[in-house]
C-alpha cells in the first residue's frame, strides 16, 4: 500500500493547453495546471497564432487568485517543445490546433473572454479552473 501511494505521488503528466492567440484561456490553463498540479504537473500553453502579449484582464484575474500571469509570454504551437503530451485540451483554434503526439485529446468549448466585461471574464476564469482540476484527477489518478 505505501509502494503505491508513494508511486502516485512520483507520477507526472505533460500538459498542453492551446488557443488562437495564447493570451487569455490557455494561459489561464497552464496557470491553473501549475498551481493545482504542482510538480506533477508540466503544463504548457501555445496559441495558433500568438498575439505577442498575455491579456491585462487575464493577468488581473489570475492575480486575484495569487498566480502572476505577467511572467508569461505567449508562444507559438510552432515552436513546442518536442516529445509527447499526455493530454493536449484545445480551447478554441479551430484547424490550426497541432499534430503533436498526445495520449489524450480534448477540446473545451469555453468563449474568449478577451473583450468580456470583469464579472464575465472571472466566470471564463473559474470555468477554466474547474475543467483543469477535472482533467487533473482523471490525468494524474490514471484513469484519463
């Protein structure tokens, strides 16, 4: 029994959380992966076409919750990180999502909160960090 228990503890999983610009929802996802997950955890993010900074609202919502998203730069799916991904959860971009190899391949229908007022934009926010938790469990406890 503590073989096992101190094995699940050990065990890691290579996230990747993309959308179109990489500034707001898989930026939000990679935080949440990071701050629930830990160090079992190695979560990324990537857009289809990366608008080059991370949204002000993103950072401010994520820093009302202690994560300092303004340390984040947005990246291109061009430019990963080669090896394979557990779990690759799209958020949104469309045929430019990428062909990398992943166990396991999700697309989460969540709406860009970029032009959305405060309240909206925490409820993206808290949506996010629901289906990153879920995603977790199943990921992390082996049955995803």
């Amino acid at each position: 029994m503590w073989t096992l228990a101190w094995d699940r503890e050990l065990m890691t999983a290579r996230l990747l959380f993309v959308c179109v610009e990489n500034s707001c929802r898989s930026q939000m996802a990679e935080a949440f992966a990071r701050m629930h997950g830990g160090n079992r955890v190695e979560a990324l993010s990537a857009g289809s076409m990366p608008s080059g900074r991370v949204n002000t609202t993103a950072i401010r919502v994520m820093g009302e919750l202690g994560y300092d998203l303004s340390a984040h730069d947005p990246k291109s799916v061009d430019h990963l990180p080669e090896g394979r991904f557990d779990a690759i959860v799209s958020m949104g971009c469309g045929d430019a999502c990428p062909t990398v190899p992943a166990a396991r391949r999700d697309d989460w229908e969540i709406p860009d909160p970029r032009d959305m007022a405060l309240p909206e934009f925490r409820a993206v926010r808290d949506q996010i960090e629901r289906q990153v938790r879920a995603l977790l469990d199943e990921v992390l406890d082996g049955s995803g």
